[in-house]
C-alpha cells in the first residue's frame, strides 16, 4: 500500500511540475514586443505614407517609408511629439489623428530599442 501511494504522490508532483512550468520557451519570440516590421510599418503604411511617401507630398518635410527613414524621425526629428499634440498634430486636420493604441506602440517600439524585426 505504501508503494501505491509514493507511486501515486510521485506521479501527481510530476504532473503538477509539468503543468506549472507554463512551456516557457526562452527562443519563443515575446507577445508584447514591438517592432517596426510587425507593428510600425503598417501604422505608417495606413497613416502617414499618403504625404509622407517615398516623394513627400503636401508639404511633408520627409518620406516615412522605411524603417531608418521612421527612427530617424522618432529619434530626431519629435515625430512622438507631433503625434501626440492637441495644438500641432500629426496626422493633421482634416485627417483622423493616431488612436491611442497606434501612438502607445510607437512609444513602446522606442523605448523597446526599435527593433526591426
């Protein structure tokens, strides 16, 4: 009776173990990353890339086309600013301005490092 049950206990602490380590795989890329292939490119591509293309239109001051040309940007040039300006937004009016999901991705693709991929 005494083996059953150290068997039984044994079985259960193993299961238990395997069901708690939760498959943590190291290499497995984190949800919660942000990077400009994944995330950024696409809020440029639907946002900005109609003044800011590859030949600025409207006015634009820059292209906003690829992933140097949008760090450059970010980095130097306060696009962070400008998108989450009340008085001198970007987008500009008439056009919708960033959600706060786009702007918050853009933050956090910052201060993540901006990787690219």
């Amino acid at each position: 009776m005494n083996f059953k049950y150290l068997m039984s206990l044994l079985v259960i602490t193993v299961f238990l173990f395997n069901c708690s380590s939760g498959g943590d795989d190291p290499s497995a890329p984190d949800p919660t990353t942000v990077t400009y292939n994944g995330n950024i490119k696409s809020i440029m591509s639907n946002n900005c890339t109609s003044c800011h293309g590859s030949t600025p239109a409207n006015g634009a001051p820059m292209s906003l086309t690829t992933y140097s040309q949008v760090k450059s940007a970010v980095e130097t040039r306060g696009l962070i600013t400008r998108i989450n300006s009340t008085s001198n937004p970007m987008p500009p009016s008439p056009n919708s301005p960033l959600s706060n999901a786009d702007k918050n991705l853009i933050q956090q693709w910052k201060d993540g490092g901006f990787l690219e991929n």
